[in-house]
C-alpha cells in the first residue's frame, strides 16, 4: 500500500509586524512545517512501521526554499518527496482550494496512492478545504477532522474516529482509496533522528513544473483574489497592567481580589 | 441566477444554533443579490426542522428525507441536486466539522469557487466580498471572488440567529441518490470521557496554553491555581500532548465554560478556543504577544513572560 501525505511549508508571524499591501513584510515572516501535517506524516510512517503501507511520499506545493522543511518529513520516515513549483505559482496571491485541488490531482493521477492523508488546516490561510476537495476531484473518499484511525488492507477499508464539536467523535467506516485530513492529537509525532536527517539528505526530492504535470498555467489563477489585511479590532476595552512582574502582578491579584478570587 | 440556498446543520436529532445564523447571513445576502433565500436540510426528523427554520426572511425550505443522519455521500449528492434545480448564485454551509466533510466535495463537483470560515459578507458590483482571518486570527483579510457563483462556508457565531416565523413554502425535495456512490458509512458516536474534574462548574479557571513550553512548567500553573482556590483548563496542545486529560480542554472541540474569571496564560486565542471560553465574565489575558488574539477579547492583560508573571502572581495569593 502506497501513502500520499501533503506537506505545507507555512509561513509563521513575529509578536510584532507590519502590513505591507495585502501581506505580512517578509521581515516578519519565518516558516516552519504545518502543525497539522506533523499528524499526517506520524500517521503514514507509523502505517509503514506496521507493515501496512510499503512507500510514503510526501507532496509540496512551495518554492525551493521549502525544501528544509520537506526534508524534515523525509528525516522523520517518509522515502520520498515531490515539489511542485513554477514561475506560474510564484505570482500567485492566494492559491485557492480549486488551484491546489487541481496541482495535487495531477500529482495523484501520476502516483496512485492508496491512501491520500492531509492535514484538517494549514495554520497561514486556513482554508481547511483542500483534502475533502482533493477526494472528489480523484473520485475517492475522505474523512475530515480524523482523530483516530484503523487501516484494513485486506477488507479494503479505514475504521476512522471524525472528531465533531463539544467532545463528541464520529465513528465511520469507508472504503479505500480515500483522502483522510488528520487532525492533531491523534498520535505523538516524532522528534527526528541524527540519522534520520542524515538519511534524509540522500532521499530522493522531485521537483515538478505545470508542463511536468499536464497542468494549464491559467489553472492556478483562481477566482479569489485578496484585497486587504489589516490587524483585526479589538471588541473590548482592555486594560492593560503596566511595569515589573511584581507590580503587573500584584494589580492582577487585587483586581481577582475585586472579582472574589481568595486565597 | 441571484438566490442563496443555506444548508441547515444538525446532529442527532437537533439543529445546531449555526443554522440560525445561516439564515441571517442568507437573507443579508439574498437583500444584496435581490434573490430569495431557499433553505435545504438533509437527513433526519426533515419535517420537524423545516419547522423550525420558518423563521423570517426565509423564502422556501427544501426537505430531503434520506437516512437519519449526517453522511457526506448523500450531503454532496442532494446538494449538487438541489442546486441544478434552484440554481442559485450562493451555496452558504457552516463551517462546522460536518460542513468541512461535504462543501469542499460540493463546491469541487459544481465547478464553484470556494471560500471558507468566513465572518463577514458583502457584494460588490459583481463580486463577493468575504471577509477571514489568517495567521490564526493575527490578522484580518478581504477576498474578492469575482464569479458568478460560489460556495461559502460562515464560522459559527458571527451572525445573529434569525428569529421569528415566517411563511417560507415547505416542499419535499424529489432527490435520487445513487446508493452506489455512498462509500462511507457512520456506525456511532462516542463522547470523550469526563473524568473526575469538571472544568464547567468552575468560577475561576486558570487556563494554561501552549506558551508553557515544557510538562514539567505545569506545575507553576497548577501552583497558582491552588493559591487562588481555581480549578486548571487548557487550551488544545496541552492535551494532544498528553500533559493534562481530555476533560481539561477548552474550546470547539472541549468544553464550553463561563466562569466568572477566565486567566489565559501563554494563550494564543484561535478562533476554536475561543468558542470555548468568550462567554467568561471576566477574561485576563497573561502573554508575550500584545498582537494575540486573545487580547481582542481579554477585559485585562498582562504584556509579560509568564514564568515572571505567574510565581508572582502565585506569591500574591500565598
Ligand atoms: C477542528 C479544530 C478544532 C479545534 N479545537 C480546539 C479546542 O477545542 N480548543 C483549543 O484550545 N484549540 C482547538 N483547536 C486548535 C486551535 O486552532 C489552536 O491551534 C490552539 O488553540 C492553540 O493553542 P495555544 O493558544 O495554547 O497555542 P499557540 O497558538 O501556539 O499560542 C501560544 C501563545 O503563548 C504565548 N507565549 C509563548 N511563550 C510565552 C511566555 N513565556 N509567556 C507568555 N506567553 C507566552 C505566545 O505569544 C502565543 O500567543 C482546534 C483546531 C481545529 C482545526
């Protein structure tokens, strides 16, 4: 069985930072591998440990410079990796659900995964959209927000725990092929080896443009196009304690005290 | 081409409260079109919810009678249906865990542009203009879809719930599912286990997030809870992790709480915990980042390191 984990490079913001148009200035901006997608990778590897997938492989859809971060899925386990990138992709605002759905597509028409497994949201745009529509456009299942999972190669079918509001799991069976987007908490991601990132640096990175994958440029325009950002108002009057630890702290502790907090 | 059709949301036997919003957010956006605002709901007690989504503004509720329960097979399918019959300009679903399971699918089979966790709508000439937060709400964007149709998903609180009744025409919708296609199927339900404390009863909480870094850090926290006589939650990563059990957590997918005092300590505030806490009475906010959502709605807050903040805190109260 082969697994498909998608892999997202996000962008990460400072405490404080500037608005420069419609983005966060890139002097602000560090990068870091998606929270959720840690899950998904954790998930496929430990398939592989169980001797119920044989190949993970991992897809980006980034710049060169996210190959770091892909290398840390490779270090982790994963054997394999692909990079989607064009100049097409480098003028793109906002990549929108229908764009990746048809880059990933093509990268799944090519590989033939048996199990496709995403993260529930990037933590950047958040748009929490691309698995679910990456099912359908491959004419598989899925399962969203999937908080614990059971393969049965043999039946054909994934045993998953959907994790509604208000503490309350869903318990579904479907069959396979499916794209699954995994939620965090449903396993402990590992810490990568020495090893592991030594064997990561010799494991193979496919870098793939449009043309390599069938892929219209005017596919990843998209219809949505970002107009502005800006920091969000605040709904209350805060206040704000001022000064040391210990005077911020002790005008904390006589406002509780106001409220009946005691001691 | 200028009607809504809004996709009721509903589990086990209940309408959720975003299908109220649902319909405010519908009929704010049928006024701008100059549409109606059609209402669908799939699956379960169809005529009892049809009811009870008459409210005002509403203009036509669809009923599909097809199984009891939410299932993404037969969501997608009666969907797509009711759209090649309605053909309205928007698709509006909650941006509810089951709303994440079907409107990617719908959107993706109609060819329509897709927005999601909206918290405003407006039109613009031509275009859709959806307002959303990015960065885990550190900032606020606006996103223009300029098509002429789409599929939007609204997160949950941002609109009022529609009240009153309304004299919408209820009708049966002629759906034809293809049993075939349905490749999953729900066996059940489970609830996380409660566990010995409840966080809900609670009229202090010291709440401690990711900001605490290391396991072993808790016990500052759990310090300072015991000097001031409160009982510790947590926001999600403390209980992936493993530091604190299930029962702890705050938020969308934890325990709703209104304590009289809320202390957010090392807290980012994502919208999903804040579903979980925003009803506190007072909410006191301790964190590095004076940019954290969390300090949109916090009533006090404290701009420090909480390993300096909290054992003086704790020191106060000893
Ligand atoms: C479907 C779904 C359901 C979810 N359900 C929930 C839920 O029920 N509950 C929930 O909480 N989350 C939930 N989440 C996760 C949510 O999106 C956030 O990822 C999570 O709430 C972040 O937790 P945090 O604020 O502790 O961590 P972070 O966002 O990482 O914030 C840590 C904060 O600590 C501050 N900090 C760091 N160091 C210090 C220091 N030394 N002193 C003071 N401050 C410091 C930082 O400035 C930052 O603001 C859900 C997500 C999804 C997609």
């Amino acid at each position: 069985m082969k697994i498909l984990v998608t892999v997202k490079e996000v962008a990460t913001v400072e405490d404080e930072f500037e608005i420069d148009g419609t983005a966060i200035d890139e002097r602000f901006l560090g990068a870091d591998l998606n929270e959720w997608d840690d899950y998904a990778i954790e998930a496929a590897v430990q398939l592989q440990e169980d001797g119920i997938a044989d190949e993970v492989v991992t897809v980006t859809i980034g710049p060169e410079d996210a190959e770091q971060t892909i290398r840390q899925a490779l270090a982790k386990g994963a054997d394999r990796a692909i990079r989607v990138w064009d100049d097409a992709l480098a003028d793109v605002d906002l990549l929108d659900v229908g764009a990746k759905t048809e880059l990933l597509q093509a990268v799944v028409e090519d590989e033939d995964p048996d199990l496709v497994l995403t993260g529930v949201q990037s933590g950047d745009d958040s748009f929490g959209a691309t698995g679910v529509s990456l099912a359908d456009a491959i004419d598989t299942q899925w399962a969203a927000v999937v908080n614990d999972l059971e393969v049965d190669p043999d039946a054909g079918t994934a045993s998953v725990h959907r994790e509604l509001e208000g503490g309350v799991e869903e318990l579904t069976e479907i069959d396979l092929p499916a794209v699954l987007t995994i939620q965090t908490g449903i396993n402990e991601p590992r810490y990568a080896s020495l090893r592991g990132i030594r064997q990561a640096q010799r494991k193979p990175l496919d870098h793939q443009t449009l043309a390599d994958l069938g892929v219209d440029d005017g596919a990843v325009d998209g219809d949505l196009e970002l107009t502005d950002m800006y920091e969000p108002e605040t709904e209350t009057d805060v206040t704000v304690f001022e000064g040391s630890a210990e005077e911020t702290a002790g005008d904390l502790a006589d406002l509780l005290r106001e409220k009946g907090v005691e001691a | 081409m200028s009607d809504v059709l809004a996709i009721a949301d509903h589990r086990r036997g209940e309408l959720r409260d975003v299908s109220y919003e649902l319909l405010t957010a519908g009929r704010d956006l049928a006024d701008e079109t100059g549409g109606d605002l059609h209402v669908a709901v799939v699956s379960g007690p169809v005529d009892e919810y049809a009811e009870k989504l008459d409210r005002e503004g509403v203009d036509a509720v669809h009923t599909v009678d097809y199984g009891e329960e939410f299932n993404h097979d037969v969501y997608t399918q009666a969907i797509t249906q009711l759209y090649d019959a309605l053909a309205p300009q928007y698709v509006l679903a909650p941006n509810s865990v089951n709303g994440l399971d079907y409107a990617p699918a719908v959107a993706n089979r109609l060819d329509l542009p897709l927005v999601t966790d909206v918290v405003d709508l407006a039109v613009d000439g031509d275009a859709l203009v959806a307002t959303r937060e990015m960065y885990g709400g550190k900032v606020e964007t606006t996103t223009e879809l300029a098509a002429d149709a789409a599929a939007v998903t609204i997160r949950s609180g941002e609109w009022p719930a529609a009240e009153g009744t309304g004299d919408a025409t209820v009708e049966a919708f002629d759906v034809d599912i293809d049993e075939d296609a349905i490749g999953s199927t729900v066996t059940g339900f489970e609830e996380v286990a409660g566990g010995d404390v409840d966080i809900t009863d609670a009229d202090v909480l010291v709440s401690v997030g990711r900001g605490i870094d290391e396991e072993e850090n808790l016990e500052l926290i759990f310090d300072l809870a015991e000097a001031m006589d409160a009982t510790v939650s947590s926001s999600r990563p403390i209980v992936d992790n493993g530091w604190l059990p299930p029962n702890r957590q705050v938020g969308q997918s934890g325990k709703v709480v209104t304590p009289d005092v809320y202390v957010a300590i090392g807290i980012s505030g994502a919208v999903q915990h804040v579903a979980g806490m925003k009803g506190s009475e007072t909410i006191v906010a301790i964190n590095t980042d004076p940019n954290a959502p969390i300090m949109d709605i916090a009533d006090y807050a404290i701009h420090d390191d909480l390993f300096d903040v909290v054992p003086a805190l704790t020191e106060e109260f000893q």
